[in-house]
C-alpha cells in the first residue's frame, strides 16, 4: 500500500529498540522503552501559508530523525507499525 501524507504531516517508521542494556542484559518486550528515533518514509506536501504557497519541510525522506515522546499517531500498514506526525514534532536529524 502507498500512503502519502497530507500538508505538513510525515509517516515515519520507528527504528526498533535495543533489546540489550549496555551491560549485556536481554530486555524483554515488555521492559523496552519505545524509541524516539525514526526514518522518514514518506512527506506530505508542505503546510499552507496564508499567502497560498506551500511552506518547504526542513527534512528529507530517508533521514534519521528524534521526535517528542507523545508526538504522532500510531498506524498499522501492511502489518507494519509507522507513525504519522506533523513537522513540528520532529526534535532534530540525526547525520
């Protein structure tokens, strides 16, 4: 399935937790913490500006990026489990 994002949202898929603690500890499932890091897999085409011209995103498809911990909602697609955000709840880019 292709989704394509509205106005300034992005689809962000959320790179897995760390299943082990740097002492060597296994974590189970239950135990991990969601990570607030991802890769954009898709954007929207911009918000609209009150002059009618669409605003530019400042990411790119296929960064590494952090966003807020309660930003985003889940979505399932191709029993794949995404994130659809605005812009805005992206904290940074990670190079």
């Amino acid at each position: 399935m292709n989704v394509m994002p509205l106005g300034e949202k992005v689809l962000i898929k959320r790179i897995e937790a760390e299943g082990k603690t740097a002492g060597g500890i296994l974590l189970p499932d239950t135990a991990k913490e969601k990570p607030k890091e991802g890769k954009i897999i898709a954007l929207g085409n911009g918000k609209l500006l009150k002059s009618g011209e669409r605003a530019k995103f400042q990411v790119k498809k296929g960064e590494r990026v952090l966003f807020s911990s309660y930003g985003g909602t889940e979505v399932k697609i191709d029993c794949e489990e995404y994130l659809l955000m605005s812009e805005d709840d992206i904290l940074a880019v990670i190079e």
